[in-house]
C-alpha cells in the first residue's frame, strides 16, 4: 500500500492519501451484525491529492466523474457551527455537488469535527480511481480513507488504532445516512495485501490476516446489476428474526457470530414466522434498537429464510477460516477444495433466496466444469446494493481459461477481473 507522501511549495501544501478497495471473500448479510466474514483487499486502488492554496473555493476532480466547485467559506461556517449531520446533507443538496464528492467533502467535515481543524483558504481534492464505481460501498469507503489519510499529512493530526475505519464507517452512517457495514472500512484501511483478513462485525474485531498458498488467487467480475430492494429487505429481515428470538424467548444472545446452523435448528426456527409485516412487527414486538434499521410497515419480510441464511453463511466464514488458518504443506489444495465448495454452497443459498440470475448459474455451471483438477476450486455471489459481483476461487494459472470461457459460454460480460489476492 502507497503511503501518504507531502510535498511543499510557496503558494501551496499538498498531501497524497491512497488506499485499496475490498471485497466480500466469504460472510452473510451486509448488515446482519456480528457475523464472521472474510475479506480482501483488492489490487484496484483509490488516490486522492489534497492541495490547500490562497484560492476561497472548495474543488474536487475526478477523472472519471468530472469536475465541482463551490465557495469554501459556507462549508467553514457549517464544520465551526458542528453542524448536525441533517444541515450537512442539506449544504450538498444546496450546494447540488455530485454523489462522487460527497465522500471526501464528508471526510473534511469529519477531520474538522474530530481535530477541530480546517483550512485557513481554499483546498482542492483530485480522486483517482481503478475500483469500479458501482461496486457497493467499495468506492465510496476506498476515497473517503484515502482522502482522510491525505488530511492526516496536512493537519498534522492522526487517527488512533482503528479510528481511521471508525470514521470513515460514520461518514457512511451519520454524514451521509447509508447503511454500511463496518468491515467494508476496516478492510480498505487495515487489510493487508496477499491475505485474507477475518472479521467479526459487532465488536469490529480483526483476527490474524490469512495467507492463501503461492499461486491461490480471488478473481471478481462485476454483474450487470443488484437487485437493491431485495437486498435491504433481507438484511432488515435477518435483523428481524434475531430480535424476534430474542423477546420470544427472553434470552438475549451474546453475538451472532456464535450462532451455528444447527443451533438455529434446534432453538431459534420455531419462534419465527415464515414472513411479517413491518407494521405486524412493530406492533408485537415494539421498535428497534438500532436507529439505521429501517423498516417498511407495508413491506412482507422473509424473516425465517434471511436469518435462516446469514447463520449458514456465518458458518461458512468460520469453517473456511479454520481450515485456510490450520492448513499442512500435504494438504493445502484440498483446504482450498473444501474452501471452495463452501462457496458454491453459499451461492445455492443466494439462489433460493432469489439473488442469483439465469446469466450468474450458466457462469456457476462453466466454472465448475472446469473444476478443481484445472484451477477453479469454486466462486459464489458477493452482494452489494449498487452492484454485485461474482467472486472466483482459482488457481492464477487458470484465470486465462476462466475468463475466455465466461465471455464464451455465459452472458456475463467479465472483461478483465478484479484481481484481489497477490
């Protein structure tokens, strides 16, 4: 990972910020909170050029997205106000500046908050990206990290241990009322290059990072689309189901990530309904205690089916760190094996929960085709609200034969993949 570097001249202060995007390997729901979850960081990077200058303007460029300026006089009033997160929204909505800016203009206003500091005149912010705009939080995480790096360099003051990824996870959250998980931060700014990085989400714990064997490799192709509402709704219902459990039963569970599958069979799926209203919820069960949990009152949940999932997955993060973390010289590839069909399990169970599309089975169904004697040991959905992608488990020698036979044999259009593990 490039390190923030600063250069100085007579009119101006500048300072470099990078940081790598993410990728879900393995883990459930995007908000299903403390659940087990493997991730890594991508060979994709975002850069951002903070320069403060004599000028009174606030600028941002991207080379993708184009340019947007305003005066940075009424952002100064807003930040030395402490202005609530609500004004800040309506200053971008005034101010009608582009999605792209939010991002870096929310890590200014952070830094000014956190370290009472902002810029004495005018500053500029130039954005440089390969990850993929349309990839979840992805992008948005990846520049607000790489922005709050570069105004470390220029304030002189630093975040603490995992302040940075606590920051940048606020931006998301209060600043621009997104819900984002808190591993997509943690990933981008702690992960490190090569290694699968677990994580445990309620407690933003980050375990050991793993290595994969010399010549293991994840690939990720982008998908045409998500399918959004679906989505929020299962991630809401799995939510729903916890809190269902817990007041039917009176037994309030300590962390979701020591919740097996087989435990949910025995004691937790027959105090859910197969599906409730949001209005018939709130009515039995009140309101819930986590403010970004936003339920619909006419929406029909899946409750049973999403908490059903997000276990099963967080069974599959945990069973694929043990085995990638406990591997023996004799037996690696068939880690990486086992690995890889808790992958393909994990995208069965995207399937029933209709995540999956005839374009993504026809991909599933070339890949395991070609199967582990060739390289690919497995690939499953990585989900995400803008877009999702579908992730693959391979050997590096094999990515040429995967990605002529996906172009070929399937209608996903995978380009170059994403490389994420070196």
């Amino acid at each position: 990972m490039q390190h923030p570097s600063i250069e100085v001249a007579i009119t101006q202060k500048s300072a470099i910020g990078s940081s790598p995007g993410k990728l879900n390997f393995l883990g459930g729901l995007v908000t299903f909170e403390g659940s087990h979850a493997l991730h890594a960081q991508t060979e994709s990077k975002t850069t951002v050029l903070a320069t403060v200058s004599s000028s009174t303007t606030l600028e941002l460029s991207n080379a993708h997205k184009g340019k947007f300026s305003t005066d940075i006089d009424s952002l100064s009033e807003l930040c030395r106000s402490h202005a609530s997160p609500e004004a800040f929204r309506m200053w971008l909505e005034q101010k009608q500046a582009p999605d792209w800016t939010h991002f870096s203009i929310g890590a200014l206003y952070t830094v000014s908050q956190k370290f009472q500091w902002f810029p004495d005149s005018g500053i500029s912010f130039a954005i440089s990206t390969d990850i993929p705009i349309d990839i979840g939080f992805n992008y948005s995480v990846s520049v607000e990290i790489a922005t709050l790096r570069a105004l470390e360099k220029l304030s002189s003051n630093y975040f603490m241990e995992q302040e940075l990824a606590k920051a940048s996870h606020e931006i998301e959250l209060e600043l621009l009322d997104r819900p984002c998980p808190i591993e997509t931060p943690l990933t981008c700014a702690y992960g490190k290059p090569g290694s699968i990085l677990p994580l445990e989400g309620k407690y933003s714990k980050i375990r050991t990072a793993i290595d994969l064997p010399k010549g293991i490799i994840l690939a990720a192709c982008t998908l045409s689309a998500a399918n959004e509402v679906q989505l929020k709704k299962l991630c809401v219902a799995a939510d729903m189901g916890m809190a269902i459990y817990e007041k039917s039963a009176n037994h309030e569970t300590e962390y979701n990530s020591k919740i097996s599958t087989s435990l949910f069979s025995r004691t937790i799926a027959e105090y859910l309904p197969e599906e409730i209203s949001g209005s018939d919820f709130k009515d039995r069960y009140g309101e819930f205690q986590q403010a970004h949990i936003k339920l619909d009152p006419n929406t029909v949940y899946p409750v049973k089916a999403a908490t059903k999932f997000a276990i099963q997955e967080n069974d599959h993060s945990r069973l694929s760190m043990h085995m990638l973390s406990n591997m023996i010289h004799n037996a690696k590839r068939k880690s990486i094996e086992l690995v890889g069909e808790l992958m393909l399990q994990s995208y069965e169970q995207s399937k029933t929960l209709g995540f999956t599309s005839e374009s993504t089975d026809n991909a599933i169904e070339i890949l395991t085709q070609i199967g582990a004697s060739k390289g690919v040991y497995g690939a499953r959905i990585n989900h995400g609200f803008a877009k999702s992608s579908l992730v693959i488990l391979l050997e590096r020698s094999s990515l040429k034969i995967v990605r002529n036979s996906l172009n070929q044999g399937s209608e996903l259009d995978v380009g170059e993949p994403v490389l994420v593990i070196q």
